[in-house]
C-alpha cells in the first residue's frame, strides 16, 4: 500500500508505477483488474474563479484516518494492491488533490474499492478547503456532497 | 491537562488554534463550555477524542487532546 500526505505538488502517475512495481511478478499477473482515480483542483469561471486553495488538516489524525480506509478497503474486496494519497497545504489549479488506486484480478472489487476509497476519504477524513478567489474574496468550503455509496 | 485543538473556520472565528485546560471537564461537552466560555454548540461541529471520532458524550481524562472541528471537506469534486 502507498497511503499518505502530500505537502508539495506532486505527479501521480509514477505512484501508480511505484504501487505496481512493489507487487511480485506473480501477484502483478494476478491483477486483471486496476482502477485509479485522479482528482484535481478545479478553478472554476467568472469572477468566483477560485486561483488557489488551502488544504488544512488535523495531522496525526488524518494520516491516521487514511491508513484506517485503506486497511478497511483491503479487507472488504479482495485487492492486491493501493493507493490512497492526498495532497495539503497551498494547491494551484490543475494541481492533484487526491490519488486512489486499487488492483484486483476483476473491474469490480477495483471499481468498488477505488470509489469507496475516494468517497470515505472526502466524507470522514479531517481535511478543510479554504478557497481563494479571483475577486479576492476567501471562503471555507463547507458544503460537502452526499456520500455516493 | 487537557489540550483543546480548534481547526479551519471554528479556528478563526474562536481566534486560537489550541489552549490548555485543567482536567476538571470530563465529557467532550464539558470541555467544549469550558473552553469557549459556554458558547453555543455550532451545528454540524465534530469532535474527536485522541485522533479520533467522538461524541459529545464521550469522557475525557486528563493528558487527552480533544478537537472541535467543521465538517469535513477533503477529497476532489
């Protein structure tokens, strides 16, 4: 597993390179299966444009938190491998915010896994979002979207 | 001792991010009046005893940390 924090911008791809390569050649063709999921950082239009972000977190609980996610997502599908990263402090545009990733031999327990990933990270983990605009005008994001699940 | 944490928007708008309380509160709930000088319970607030999730009836001892926080808004869109 590759679970953690990120403070600068980072490129996800070679994680997902990284989290393949850590299996053993018979677990990797195991794997029929792997799902990744990318988000970043979304400006926006007009004069609400959001230029940059602040990612605050509660540290030792939020590390603490994903490392509980991931071991809760392996042990209800049956994958072989993840990934589970996400980004904090000051974030551009463009920019990755969360990188989830699971690897099993069907698209089912890979599509399943990565999107329990995904959505348990963003409804239980403690991370804020505070976002600046191109009007100069800040704000807390406080309205997070219903659980998909 | 207990430590109190505050984070994101309740940070700001109680002006600290941490102080420290003698152990004398012994719920969560106890601890949220003390340290905000009996203050109305925000809706929606979150607390967490020792890194993790806890209600507001949950007991605090002393060398504990408890945290009040917004909901949370991690994730991508």
């Amino acid at each position: 597993m590759i679970v953690g924090l990120r403070e600068t911008a980072f490129a996800p791809w070679p994680l997902l390179a990284d989290a393949a390569q850590a299996m053993d050649a018979a677990e990797r063709a195991g794997c029929g299966a792997n799902d990744a999921f990318i988000g970043t950082m979304r400006a926006g239009g007009g004069a609400t444009r959001v230029v940059r972000l602040q990612l605050e977190h509660y540290p030792g609980m939020t590390e603490r938190m994903l490392m509980r996610i991931a071991t809760d997502t392996g042990a209800r599908w049956p994958i072989r491998q993840l990934v589970l990263v996400h980004r904090v402090g000051e974030v551009l545009p463009g920019e990755t915010l969360i990188v989830a990733a699971a690897w099993s031999a069907h698209r089912d327990a890979a599509f399943a896994a990565c999107r329990h990933l995904v959505e348990t990270v963003k409804h239980q983990a403690p991370f804020w979002k505070r976002e600046f605009r191109a009007d100069g005008s800040a704000a807390w994001v406080t309205a997070n979207t219903p659980a998909r699940m | 001792m207990i430590t109190v944490r505050f984070f994101a928007g309740l940070r700001e708008q109680l002006g600290r991010d941490t102080l420290e309380l003698p152990s004398t509160a012994t719920t969560v709930r106890a601890v949220w009046a003390r340290a905000t000088d009996q203050a109305p319970v925000p809706t929606h607030l979150l607390a967490a005893v020792n890194l993790e999730y806890a209600d507001f009836d949950t007991p605090v001892a002393d060398g504990d940390e408890v945290a009040f926080f917004p909901p949370v808004t991690g994730g991508a869109a």
